[in-house]
C-alpha cells in the first residue's frame, strides 16, 4: 500500500533515523522539486497490484476495493521528468539474478504508460536498484495512451504501451525524438484474461471465442444463454443476467482483446479493433480498478485485465478456448506456448510483434500478447542510462516474469532485443 511521505521537514527528520528508514522500503526516486514522494510499506512489498492500460475519465465509480495504480518508484510524478545525460561508471555489475553483467550508469529515468506491464516495471526497478544503485528510475502507469501522448511530449524518457503507436502518434514520437524514429522495443508478455463473479456457480467457468463476442458485443444477456452452456457442458449455470464491463480509457488491454476476437471470432466479431472500442450496453469503466470493482460488486459481472492482475487479487478466471479446440487457463507457461509462433517484424528498424491468436498448440492460452516500451532511436537524454535499464529488465529480470503473473519473452523475440537496445543512443 502507497503512504504519502513525511513533509520536508518531516522527511529530514526521518532520514535521520534509521529506526523510522527500516519501516519503509523507499525505491530509488527521481531528484524533482516538483514531486511528491511515495513510500512503500515493507510488509506489502511483496504485493503487486496490476491495473491494466487506459486513459481518460468518464469512470462511473465503482467501489474501491483494489488499490488504484501507483507509481512503481517512491515518486509520483507530477512534472517533467529529470532527463540530464546520464554518465556511464565504467563498471559492469553481474545481475541479480546472475545473468549477463549489467553496465551500470548514474543517471535518473522517467517513464509512464501501460499498467499491463506495472507490476513487471514494479519487480524490474526493485531489483535493478540493488544492482545498479546510481541509476533512478521512477515509472507511472497511466495507460498506454497517455504514456505516448507524455513521451511524445518530452514529459518521460520512455513509455510502456501494449499497442504498437498509430501513424500520427509515430510522427509526434518521431519529432520529440529530433526526426530519428522512436522504436517499440518488447518488454515482457503476459496474458489477457477474463474474470468473472456469478453466485451458485462452483465450477471452472470456459467460453469460446464467439461466446466471449456475444457477450461482449450484448448479445449474450444471460448466463444459461444456450451459447454458454453449450461451452459449460454439465454445469448447472443460474439464468442471472450479463454486466459485462468494459474499459470506457484509451486501454491497450482492449486493443489486444479487440485483435484476438477478430482473429478468433471471425464474423462474430463486428466492432473491429482499437484501444478505444465501443461496446454496446455494459458498464464503462476506468482502468483494472474500475472494472474489477463493478464485477466484484455486481452478481452476474464479467470484464478482462491482465493475468497479473487477476493473479494479486485472487480472482476467478475463464477457461477459454483455442483453436486446437481445448479449454486452456491463462498462465506464463500457457501465454509463452501461444507466442512461441508470434511474427516478428523488425523491417522499420524495430520490433513489431503480431500474437499467433489461433495457435494450434493444444496447451496455448490465446489471448497472450507482450507489451512495448517507446524509446528514441537516437536522440535520448539519457542513453547510457536507458540502455543500463533496458538490458537488465529485457535480459537477467525474465528469470521473474512467471513469478508476478507474466511470461517471459520467447526465444523468437528476445534474441532479437538485446541487439535493439544496444543500439539505444
């Protein structure tokens, strides 16, 4: 759980006393007047609460039951980040998980976007601090829309995203990058899922792809509609109605799902693909907080957020059908089947993946898919620093993507990485 910080004077006093230090963990911040700064309770340290991409307002206010999205530093930010040039210190520091040394560089880095990939940035700047304690990174998960709109502003040094930037977006990137592109570098990947809360029902609820298009589509109303039991075989299924709720921000958690039901649904599907999708009917809410509290309140409800997210509030998940006709349930080890076929472009000079959404691998989940960070090709402020993090989160920091409900990058895409990220000037 976030606590705000002691006032200035207050905080002097506290960093003066060890006592007070060791009740806090206080991840590395950004040096910035303009900030506020954030401390982590230790014993919650270990909790990782994952929020999914969006932007926007328009929430209808659902119960706060879920910690909201925080920052995954000490700091929220609340200006432009510190981009001074980082200096690189000449010394490389094995990983902390023993993978290939890491060129450390002092230097402070700022980024905001995807909230898919919060929990992941949240475990990567932990552990890079203990590895590389000159370099500060402070990242805030405003939704994969806003994080572009920041970076193309010059706000952050590097935004997360789940989609890849539509052409106009690429051109203001392009811009504040000096006219050299900003690339998509990948990450991590984890899977979409969908939850769900229906009273009386005790069994592993599984949906297919069209049904999943009906009900989002409001086209399934109810749960003992003919096309769920059909999916549920056996299962004594309650006729209450379908809330299905939607994400009403610039959400990349909805642009993967959009793309896996057009691929999966076929002409099922009718409201094509995007981070701003319009559902009919539902409720529209903002961000994972926003839809996993309506479900939680709401006898019947059912929404999508990322496998991480479900994972650290313990919520009930779909078993969702693939193309080789089994019911899988998400996990890294069933996302990673279904990307071992992902295409990978890399012909603008970066990398583009495109999810196999219909992999025939019985054990695939498949709506699996990684998410981005946005940085310049050339032109950063703080390269050497960029590059620093980047390698460790990208390289060592895959050992721990199973363990905070993500998937590490498979091979088809991480051996094309580390050279992209070298690149980074």
């Amino acid at each position: 759980m976030f606590t705000t910080a002691p006032s200035v004077r207050g905080r002097r006093e506290w960093e003066a006393d060890p006592a007070a230090r060791t009740a806090h963990l206080e991840v590395p911040l950004v040096n910035s007047p303009r900030r506020r700064v954030l401390t982590v309770a230790a014993a919650a340290s270990a909790a990782l609460a994952l929020t999914a991409c969006g932007t926007n307002n328009n929430s209808t206010g659902s119960p706060a039951a879920t910690t909201p999205p925080a920052a995954t530093t000490a700091e929220a930010t609340t200006g432009a980040p510190d981009t001074s040039a980082a200096t690189t210190t000449g010394a490389a520091t094995t990983g902390a998980a023993g993978g290939a040394p890491v060129a450390c560089a002092a230097g402070s880095l700022a980024g905001a976007g995807s909230t898919f990939q919060k929990n992941f940035e949240s475990q990567a700047i932990k552990d890079f601090g203990s590895v590389c304690s000159g370099t500060k990174v402070d990242y805030q998960p405003t939704g994969s829309g806003a994080g572009i709109q920041s970076f193309g502003t010059g706000q952050v040094d590097f935004a997360g995203s789940d989609s890849l930037m539509k052409a106009d977006e690429q051109a203001t990137a392009n811009k504040r990058c000096g006219g050299s592109p900003a690339i998509h570098i990948p990450l991590t990947a984890g899977a979409v899922v969908l939850t769900y809360n229906l009273k009386g029902f005790t069994g592993d609820l599984k949906l297919s792809p069209a049904t999943v298009a009906g009900i989002a589509q409001n086209k399934i109303t109810t749960w003992d509609d003919p096309a769920v039991k059909a999916d549920n075989a056996g299962a004594q299924l309650p006729s209450t109605d379908i809330t299905f709720a939607y994400r009403n921000d610039s959400s990349g958690t909805t642009d993967i799902l959009s793309k896996y039901l057009t691929a999966a649904a076929g002409k099922v599907w009718t409201l094509g693909t995007g981070k701003d999708i319009q559902f009919p009917g539902g409720q529209g809410q903002k961000g994972s907080d926003g839809v996993v509290n309506a479900v939680k309140s709401t006898d019947g409800g059912i929404t999508y957020t990322e496998l991480s997210y479900a994972v650290s509030n313990q919520l009930k998940t779909v078993q969702v059908k693939n193309a080789s006709g089994a019911f899988v349930a998400p996990s890294g080890a069933a996302s990673a089947a279904a990307l071992k076929t992902a295409k990978v472009d890399a012909s603008m000079g970066d990398l583009r993946v495109s999810p196999d959404y219909v992999s025939s691998d019985p054990a695939a989940y498949p709506v699996a898919a990684p998410t981005y960070v946005i940085v310049c090709s050339k032109g950063n402020k703080s390269a050497a620093a960029l590059k620093s993090y980047l390698s460790f989160a990208t390289g060592t920091e895959q050992s721990k993507a199973n363990s905070v409900g993500y998937a590490p990058l498979p091979d088809v895409i991480a051996t094309k990485v580390a050279p992209l990220v070298a690149s980074i000037a």
